[in-house]
C-alpha cells in the first residue's frame, strides 16, 4: 500500500465536487486540484529534484499556494513553509538548516531573499510563484505533463519541516511525516463531524499548520470544499460566513468579529460548528460569543510537533477553559516531576504520544531524545491537569513561550537581539494579555550604568531585526528584575505586575 498523504487523501476525492471557491468568487473543482496539483508535481521533478529534495516556499497564501504544497506531496517531496514575514537574516538560516534544494517565492521579496540565499550552497532553483509572471513556478507549472498518481512512500517518511525556535533561541527543525499528518486528519474528521457536504471557511495563513495541515487535512480526508480568503478580515469573513458550515480560527479572529454589531444569530444561520485553536480563547469570548451567535465554539490543543492532540467535543459538553479530552488514538498523560502520574485535578507536566507525534527534530538527535520519555511519551513543555471527566485545562507552558495571534514567540531569542543593543544590561521578554491579540510581547529592560534607553528606538532597531509579530508592543525600563533565591528572573511575576498593561 502506498502511504503517501497525497495518495491516501485522493481516494475520497470526486472530481466533479467542488474544492474551492477563493475571495474572486474563482471555482475549482476536485477534477482541478488533481490536474493543477499533478502539473506542480511534474514541474519540480522536470527541474530535476528527487524525492526527499526539501522545497521551501516563501509566499502569501494564494491558491497555487495550495497546487505548490499538493505537488510537492504527491512528489515526495519534503515541503518547507516559511512565514513571509520574516527578515533576510532569519530566513537565510532556515534556507541553509533545511538544505533547500529549491525555494519558491512571491517576486516582492526578491531583495530580502537575495541576502538569505547568499550563503546557500544546496540551493539550486529559486522561481517565483506569482501566477501571471513569465518564467514563474506558475507559469512552469502550466507548460508541465500531469504526474500520473503518487510518489510511493512509507508512512514514516518525512513530508514536511517546519521551524520552531526552543529556549535556547535557536530554532529546532519538526519533522513531520506522511503518517503524522494521514492520522491527525482522519482524526479530526471524524472528531468535528466532517462530511462531503461541509463547507469550511479558511481565512488563516499557510505557512503554519493551522491553515495548512490541521483545516485542509479534514477537508481533503471527507472530500469537503473550501472558501478560500487570501486573510482575515472581518468584512471579507462577515461575507462570507453565510453557506458556510464551519470555520477555523485563532482566538484573535473571534475577539475581531464580536467588535462587529453585523455579526448575530442570522449570519451564523449556516454554520454548524466554529473552531479555536493556536492560543488560549477566554472564557470571556466563549460565553460573549455563544449569547451573540447561538454557537459555543469548540476550542482544541495542539501544537507543531504533534498536530492535534485533544478536542472538546462534537455532541457533548464542551467547556469554557478547557481543550477537551484525547482524540481517537491520542494518549495523553500529566506527570508530576518525579515522572508518577498525577491525579484528577492536579497541575503537571503535559505528555502525548500517538501516529500524530513527530518522529524527531532535523539533523538535532540530543534534542530529539531529550524530548521523549520512556515508553515513547512526548514532553509538549506544557503544563495542566485533566478534570474528573478526562478533559484537559492548561494552565501555562514550562518554556514561557508567548502566543501572540495565533504565532508561537519565544522569549530567548528576543532577548538576545534585545541585550545585544547599546545600553542594556539585561532583558526579560514575556506575555500578557491582549483583547485583540490573545497576548502582546513584552519587554522589560535594565538599562546599562546610566545609559537611557528610548522605547520607540529600541523597537525600530527589534524590527530590523525580527518578524512583526515577534516584536514587543511595550520595551518597559526598570530599576530591577523580580529573581528567586537563585538569581533567575521571576517571569511570572512580571506577568502578574503587567497583566492589566493593555486592558
């Protein structure tokens, strides 16, 4: 049997059904993906690329976006979404990490990536992906025979990298391979109910496994269509919401909506479920979202390295707080540090494993064995406790990782950029809570002797340096930093002190 997603994703598809329709009111049809998908396949192994090639894709979410990230699986190629955000110097280190063989780009980022790709000896082929241009992936891509089938693949052959940055700062490869994300699909199919006839509205990005795996797995697994927007924004979506089923967002996207007065019980009429996920959603969205909308969304946890791990349910209670118990072949435990298993109620260690867990982190084997415990069990570096009915409550992440709109921040690498600048001594990033975004980035800085430090300077030299989203909304001077016995800085009280900083 051949395991490739691609291959094991096509058995449900009906080429005659609708795929998707894009924010143009554009219609592709199942028929349309195998065609266009098949071209893109055949496009990149006209190049010469071979199975396992890693092709990294730098570009805004686009429909050939989509035929890019299809071909590359039905290839057998290992496919590497980057955020176009971030700047030449983070990408030129995620290009020569991954090896890229290929990189496919949108042509406005053309200056930035001349620096990134300087220093890339593997990098043979960069193309760009706009649709009308001469000479694009696109373009390529139409002129190419249709691959007939799949690459043949093994379930535990790796179809995706993606980056995540650890505590230490420097980013860790995440292997992801066929199997991990054929599992957590056809999980979470059954999970929210997905059939032929849903209609699943799509407003995330897809360079990060929301977007990309965690919504478009489902779909394709039931046969399902897509209304495809370029992003989110609230007038597009409020359109939009109307013949839709479901939707799939990050807690900011319902903080956006309910500051909107047109969204009520009429414009939700089609839609039998809404989904959270990527940070923590409020109690206070939850209950203001259920009286303004009819609808209590269903929020889930996962993460990168493990896709989705628990989900409150379909039919049943689903409760505020709460990410709601194991999926279908999902085990999850919570240890005290001792490694014995805590009891109902009691806050610990968060640990999974499953088909949906990744096999190891790229060319990092300390880091991989330091991720797992006996028995196979993945360490999430999250921390909570399940309730008498097996459903799971986070209470906070053991490596103060910051979720601001969905995108996971880590503090060190912030305060390394921070403390490399003229005038600080020492600098402690964390989070707080933000209305709009979930959590705002947060800084607070000593300021070297008797140097002063400007807050607005500080951020301009940080977004020179660092993806918007990792910049900090607030740098604040102070005297001192909150430490324990130790001497190490006390985030949670920093937290504490600064919770009300945005509200």
């Amino acid at each position: 049997m051949n395991e490739n997603l691609y291959a094991r994703l096509a058995a449900a598809f009906e080429p005659e059904r609708p795929f998707l329709t894009d924010g143009s009111g554009a219609r592709y049809t199942y028929a349309d993906l195998e065609k266009l998908s098949g071209q893109a396949a055949q496009a990149l192994r006209d190049l010469g690329l071979e199975a396992g090639d890693r092709v990294s894709v730098v570009a805004e979410k686009s429909v050939e976006y989509l035929w890019l990230y299809l071909g590359c699986l039905r290839a057998g190629f290992i496919f590497h979404p980057l955020n176009p955000a971030y700047t030449a110097r983070e990408l030129g280190f995620f290009l020569r990490d991954a090896g890229s063989r290929a990189l496919v780009f949108d042509p406005g980022l053309g200056d930035r990536l001349t620096e990134s790709t300087a220093a890339c000896p593997e990098l043979e082929f960069q193309l760009t992906l706009d649709a009308r241009g001469e000479g694009s992936f696109a373009d390529v891509r139409r002129q190419a025979s249709i691959l007939q089938g799949a690459h043949e693949n093994r379930g535990d052959d790796q179809a995706a990298l993606l980056y995540s940055s650890g505590t230490t700062g420097t980013p860790k490869g995440i292997c992801i391979t066929h199997g991990n994300l054929f599992s957590n699909a056809v999980a979470l199919a059954d999970a929210w109910g997905f059939t032929c006839d849903d209609i699943l509205l799509h407003a995330l990005p897809v360079f990060h496994v929301h977007g990309l795996f965690i919504t478009l797995g489902p779909t394709l697994v039931a046969g399902a269509s897509l209304r495809f927007l370029s992003k989110f924004e609230p007038d597009a979506v409020l359109d939009a919401l109307p013949g839709a089923s479901l939707m799939a967002g990050v807690p900011t996207y319902y903080t956006r909506l309910l500051a909107d007065t047109r969204l009520d019980q009429a414009r939700c009429a089609s839609l039998r479920l809404f989904i959270s996920g990527s940070a923590p959603l409020s109690e206070a969205t939850f209950h203001a979202f259920a009286e303004r909308t009819g609808h209590i969304i269903l929020e889930r946890y996962g993460m990168t390295e493990t896709g989705i791990n628990t989900s409150n349910p379909l039919q049943g209670t689903r409760k505020a707080g709460s990410v709601g118990p194991p999926l279908q072949g999902v085990e999850l435990r919570v240890v005290a540090e001792d490694g014995s298993i805590q009891s109902d109620g009691m806050v610990g260690d968060i640990e999974v494993r499953g088909p949906n867990v990744l096999p190891g982190y790229w060319r990092l084997p300390e880091a991989t064995e330091g991720a797992f415990r006996d028995g196979g069990w993945f360490a999430t570096g999250d921390q909570g406790y399940l309730d008498e009915d097996g459903y799971l409550f986070i209470v906070g992440r053991s490596k103060d990782m910051v979720i601001s709109g969905g995108l996971n921040v880590y503090p060190k690498e912030i305060e390394r950029e921070l403390e490399a600048c003229a005038g600080i001594a020492e600098a402690a990033v964390f989070g707080v809570p933000h209305n709009d975004f979930g959590e705002a980035v947060v800084a607070a800085v000593l300021s070297a002797s008797s140097i002063e430090l400007d807050e607005a300077a500080l951020i301009s030299v940080l977004k020179a340096q660092l993806a918007g989203f990792k910049v900090p909304k607030r740098i604040l001077v102070l005297d001192e930093l909150p430490r324990n016995a130790m001497g190490k800085v006390q985030k949670n009280l920093l937290r504490e002190r600064y919770s009300a900083l945005f509200s």
